[in-house]
C-alpha cells in the first residue's frame, strides 16, 4: 500500500530557530499533500494543503510566513516552522493524497514531535 | 474549521464486547473515512467508504456510509486488548473548487479495552 514517511520524527530547538520537516510520498506521486498539527489528546487540524508546483493553500488563522511549506517535487512536501517559539511545540502530521477518479485514498506520516524550549 | 460531530468520546469496555461509534454532520460528504491513531503515530486508514449506504468490512470492523451522505458508523466486533486507541472520522465534503480534497475530522474515540 501507499507509504508516506516524514522526517524527522522528533526534533528539539532552540527558541528563535528555524526547524524543517520533510514529507515524502515512498511509492506514489502525490500532487497534494497536507499538513496538520495536533494538540494533546485533540483532534487533527488542517494547517494547510500544499499542491505540487503552485503556492501551498493556508487555513484561516495559520501565518504563512511563519509556516513555509515548499512543494517542489511529487514525491516531496517540505514544512518550515521558522522562529519557533514554544508555543510552537505540538505533534505536527503530514498525509498525501494518492489514487484517481472518484476513489483515492490519504495516507499519513507517523508525525513529528516539535518541542521548542 | 469546521469539525465532524464525532461519539461518543470515550469508551470503557471489556475484552470480547462489540463496539459502536458515528460522526454527524450537517453537510454532505462524498467520501467518509475511519482511521485509529496510536500515541505518537500518525492516523492508520481502516475503512474508506465512497458511495451513500455504503457497507465495508475489515476483518472484524464494519463501517457505513449513510444513505443522507451526513452521517457513519463504525463497530468493532470481539474487541481484543490491541484495538486502544483514538479512532477517528474523517470526511470530503460535497464541494468543487481547488479546496475538495481538503479532509474534515472528527474529534476522535478514545478506546479502552479491559483484558
């Protein structure tokens, strides 16, 4: 089945820091990939939709100049918490979108844990 | 953004009962989907369901997708120690434009199975 592997899977910085994590579809071409954070025992929320050669599509509320995604392959989704502050410190998850026609699926990273101190 | 109503939000059980839990809402969606995400792991798919009144089964989970394209369920039959977790709802909401492929979430089922 589809296999979606996100990098790192933990990572801790330095307030004022720039961290990146990695997305990367393993055996699909994924033309959207999405990128969620997730508070302690809380639901998933969408922070934005990343499409593949175009701008990434941010959700209301979510500052893109402080979460830069880059999309540059198909294969390949890049999130930049820049300035991290640790308020910033949550599990963020990225999932891919694969398949065609009316049925595709949407396959998930196993997540990063970000703790900024 | 908006969210599935999902329920309940917990449940106690013991090893061997049958499970049950469903999401609501008040759009319509063309695809529902249920995942289980461990602590520390990214959301598993367990059943993708694409057409209204729709019945999937896998292994001794069952979802349906239903027949108002608002609403699903999912049951676990014969639970066993290794199905705690957070089981999630997920769904795409009937919609064109660039943003449909965007997913809507449930707030999750936090599962706990006595040996």
């Amino acid at each position: 089945g589809a296999v979606v592997s996100q990098h790192p899977s933990r990572v801790i910085c330095k307030s004022g820091t720039s961290v990146k994590i990695e997305c990367r579809s393993l055996d699909f071409q994924a033309t959207t990939m999405f990128w969620y954070r997730q508070f302690p025992k809380q639901s998933l929320m969408l922070m934005a939709t990343s499409n593949e050669g175009s701008k990434a599509t941010y959700e209301q509320g979510v500052e893109k100049d402080k979460f830069l995604i880059n999309h540059a392959s198909l294969t390949l989704s890049t999130l930049t918490v820049t300035s991290a502050h640790p308020e910033d410190s949550s599990f963020y998850i990225c999932s891919a979108r694969e398949g065609q026609g009316a049925k595709y699926g949407y396959t998930f990273g196993s997540g990063t844990r970000l703790t900024v101190v | 953004g908006q969210q599935l109503n999902q329920s309940p939000q917990s449940m106690f059980i013991q090893e061997g009962e049958d499970v049950s839990m469903n999401c609501t809402s008040s759009s319509i969606f063309n695809t529902w989907l249920w995942y289980k995400q461990d602590p520390g792991e990214g959301p598993v798919l367990l059943i993708a369901l694409y057409k209204a009144g729709e019945l999937t089964s896998n292994g001794r989970l069952t979802a349906q997708f239903g027949i108002t394209r608002k609403d699903s369920f999912l049951n676990i039959s014969a639970s066993i120690p290794s199905d705690v977790g957070i089981y999630f709802c997920a769904g795409r909401r009937a919609r064109s434009g660039g943003s449909n492929y965007k997913l809507t979430f449930g707030k999750g089922t936090l599962l706990t199975v006595n040996p």
